[in-house]
C-alpha cells in the first residue's frame, strides 16, 4: 500500500434510498463505534450515499469486513473506497483513475460503473459506459483487471461529470446487483405493486437453494392487512393457502384460487386456528405496534416464519428500527427460542423496512 493518503482506501462507501442517508450514517456510526472504530460518517441529505471515513488514513478493509452486509440495514451496497478524485480533466478521466489504481496495488476481476439512485445520478449514466472498454483495457495492460483476483470487483462512483470515487467491492459482503438494485418486473395479475416487496424480501432472506423447502405448496400463511392481495397474491402463487386478514376488500380473482379465507378481523385480536408456517404483515400503523404484534406471534409458537415492514414516517428512522429489533429479540428471548432476525431498507421499499425472523 502507498504510503501516500490519498492511495489508502481509508473510507467505507456505502448507498441507499435517496432521503435516508441521515439513517444510514446513524446506523454505521454506530456499529462501527460499538466495533471500536475512529471513524466519522459524511452524509448529505437527498444523495444517496454516504462515506464512513477512517481516522488517521487507516485502511478500510478489516472495518468493512466486520460490518457484514448482511446485518445492515440502510445500505445498498457497501464498498471500502479511496478519497474522491475530484476537478477531473473531462477529456481525459482514465488517467487519474489509473494512477490510483496502479498505485494501489489492488487487482480485480470486473469493473462496475456505479451512480447514485437519484435523478442527478441518472444523468451520469452514460459516462462510465463510455470509457468502459478503454479502463478495461488499460487495467488489464497493468495486470490490474485479471482473470482470478480473489473474486474482487472494482467499482467506479460517479458523483459528477469530473467528480468520480474508486472503490473495491469483496465477495460476500456486497450486493451482487449493479448499484446494489434488485429490479423485479411487475407481475401484470398482481392486485398491488407491493407485491414486489414481499417477492424481494424473499430474494433477500432466502437463499435459492431454500425456496422450494421455506416456500412450499402444503403451507400455510397468515397475511395481516392483507388487502387488495399483493402479498397473498405471492404466497398463492407458491401453493400455499393464506388466511387474509382485513377489512378491505380483496382482489377477486385472487379469492376465485380457492386459497384463500378472507376474514374481516382485527389483526390484534386475531388468533390463527392452528400453528402456521409463515406470518406476513404489511400494516400501515406505529412500527413498536407491529413488532409486539410480531413478537406475541412468535412468543405463541403460532408461526416459526415472519416478514412483515416497519413503517417509518419519523425523522429518526434508525433509532426506532434498533428499538423495534430490541423488542423483537427480547419477546424471542423471553420465550426461550433463539431466532434468526434480519431486516433490509429494500429497494421496493419506500419509508418503511422489512424484517425476517426465523425461529431456529
Ligand atoms: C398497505 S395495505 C396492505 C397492502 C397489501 N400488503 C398488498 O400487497 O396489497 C395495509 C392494509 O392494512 C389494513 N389494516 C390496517 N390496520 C388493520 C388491522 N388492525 N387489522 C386488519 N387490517 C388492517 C388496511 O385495511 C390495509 O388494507
């Protein structure tokens, strides 16, 4: 590693929702002083990123290994990063960029082209497309873009037309998806487009390899405030029966499967006739509310598979999910089981989080 600091990759690069970069930098200051890091966040609201920045120029690697992508909430993508290469000569990006990398001394085995989720980003797009074929060529001249190269990715973060932040991007502690973006396509019979957050939701929690054991068709669900059907409409669609649970009406087709049971309840009253495979939760009411509701499900043995979202209207939006996540583990707790929790800012997602329990 150069023992100039503007070559150490001394910043952990993370993205999100446009809007939550003050939640995101909330949660990874911290995690990263709970790990004992001497860091600071840089977050500017509407961007969608932030930098965590490491004191004293040290390197970022061990840190953002140690915040597992997996346990995050409000990141997209997580990358440990090299100070900004700013005031770029617009006719020639390549060479800074190639300085840094070359200098580094770190090589990879794909170049990502990366902009932030916002309409400024949007306009960047073209512009890593461009000089793509001539980056890779001239990393590959240096030995920098190989064939094997411990599964490491570099990724280049266009902030503007001459403003751009190389970052490197390590197997299984990244999202695989080009701006850490799931894009699902809208199923046309679905009754609701938050269908595509219960079916992302899963593509998150649950590895492929588990769907058909986690998501079979002799299950059972419960869907609370389940209408017009979005999220019934995905567990329908696995075979499973589901008891769904509102006021509201529901789509009709949905109910012509001859899966469902509709049943105009309270959710909070609601008891299920016998033990479920899988609760699911999409009401719009206090997120505390829902995580007791969650929590009592749990504690009850009436389900050992929850997703449900955590609605989030409030400024604080990272202080009440870590307040939801501490009274979800201590109903767990309380009642004697141990649980897998996981919970994920989606890309579906809007001012809301989704969470996963798994009683193990
Ligand atoms: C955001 S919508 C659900 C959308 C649904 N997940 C879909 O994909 O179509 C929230 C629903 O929760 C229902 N709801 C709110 N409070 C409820 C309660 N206490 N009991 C039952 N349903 C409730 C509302 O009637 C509303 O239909």
């Amino acid at each position: 590693m150069s023992a100039n600091a503007d070559r150490v990759a001394s910043e952990i690069l993370l993205y999100c929702r446009a809007g939550f970069e003050a939640d995101l930098a909330a949660e990874i200051a911290k995690k990263a002083a709970v790990l004992g890091a001497n860091g600071y966040p840089i977050a500017a609201p509407g961007t969608g990123f932030i930098r965590y920045i490491l004191a004293d120029h040290q390197p970022a690697h061990t840190l953002q290994k140690q915040l597992s992508f997996e346990t995050l909430v409000f990141p997209r993508q997580t990358l440990v990063a090299f100070p900004p290469l700013a005031n770029m000569d617009r006719e020639d990006r390549i060479s800074p960029v190639m300085a840094l990398i070359r200098e580094s001394g770190w090589s990879f085995e794909h170049i990502c082209q990366d902009i932030p989720d916002t309409n400024d980003g949007k306009a960047l797009t073209g512009l890593g497309k461009s000089i793509q074929k001539a980056l890779e060529s001239a990393s590959r001249k240096c030995g920098a873009l190989r064939r094997k190269a411990g599964k490491r990715w570099l990724h280049l973060f266009w902030t503007a037309g001459d403003q751009v932040q190389v970052a490197i991007s390590f197997p299984g502690n990244r999202s695989e998806y080009a701006n850490g973006i799931r894009h699902l396509r809208f199923p046309h019979d679905a009754p609701s487009r938050s269908t595509l957050k219960l079916e992302e939701a899963w593509h998150t929690f649950i590895a492929p390899d588990q769907w058909d054991v986690l998501l079979d068709e002799n299950m059972w669900a419960a869907d609370l405030g389940a209408a017009p059907g979005g999220w019934t409409w995905q567990l329908v669609k696995r075979g499973m029966g589901v008891y769904a649970i509102d006021n509201g009406p529901m789509q009709a087709s949905l109910m012509n499967t001859g899966q469902v049971e509709h049943l105009r309840e309270d959710a909070y009253s609601w008891k299920p006739p016998h033990t479920l495979d899988w609760l699911v939760c999409d009401m719009v009411d206090q997120p505390a509310r829902v995580a007791r509701l969650m929590g009592t499900w749990l504690e009850n043995g009436w389900t050992r598979r929850a997703i449900f979202n955590l609605k989030l209207p409030m400024k604080q939006r990272w202080q009440e999910v870590e307040h939801c996540l501490d009274l979800l583990h201590h109903c767990v707790e309380k009642a004697g089981f141990r649980a897998h929790i996981r919970c994920r800012h989606l890309y579906h997602d809007r001012e809301e989080v989704t969470v996963y329990v798994a009683i193990v």
